[in-house]
C-alpha cells in the first residue's frame, strides 16, 4: 500500500506525485493545484453528505473523478497525457481488485 490512507487526496502530495511522474512545469503545477484542491474540497463534502446512499455517493465521487481528470489532462502536453492515462488506468485497476476483496496485492519489485 502507498503511505497511510486517504494522503492520494491531499493536494500537495497529488501535485508532488505527478510533478515527478509527468515532469510538471512551474505553469502546470500552477493550473493544476486549483483543480485537485476543488476535487478534495468536493470529496470531503459528499463524504459528509448523510442524505445520500453508498451507491449515489459512489456515482458522483466518479462523475468528480472523471471531471477532475479531464481538467488535468487539459493542462497537459500529449506526452504527459499519455503517462498520465496510464497512472489512471493502473490505479483503477488497482481500485478494482481492493474492490472485489481481491487477491493478495501482488509484491511490487523495487
């Protein structure tokens, strides 16, 4: 598992990841920062909403996702874009297999 729970939500650490894995600039960081404190504002706030079921919360965590994602990936050169779609699709499928009380997480080589 990647650090304590719930730090993937805390802006400054998303922005530090993906300042390393996409070779952010300085504008980028700027563009980006703004989207993912709004997504994290967005999440806290439908994880406090009472007045919904587990399935709608769910819906509309991924509709944010999906939002935030297209916002970012406006910011970015189509090389990023790429590395980053791969980020996405491997933490999805990651997501999915936590999800399904999957296998055992699979060793990572280091």
């Amino acid at each position: 598992m990647h650090g304590p729970r719930g730090q993937m939500m805390n802006p400054d650490k998303q922005l530090e990841h993906l300042t390393k894995t996409l070779n952010l600039t300085s504008d980028q960081q700027t563009q980006i920062k703004p989207i993912l404190e709004s997504q994290q504002q967005q999440m806290m706030a439908l994880h406090q909403d009472s007045s919904l079921s587990r399935d709608d919360k769910m819906a509309k965590a991924k509709s944010l996702h999906a939002d935030t994602t297209s916002k970012i990936e406006g910011v970015l050169t189509s090389d990023q874009k790429q590395k980053y779609e791969a980020m996405q699709q491997k933490m999805q499928e990651h997501m999915q297999e936590r999800m399904q009380g999957g296998a055992a997480p699979q060793a990572q080589p280091q």
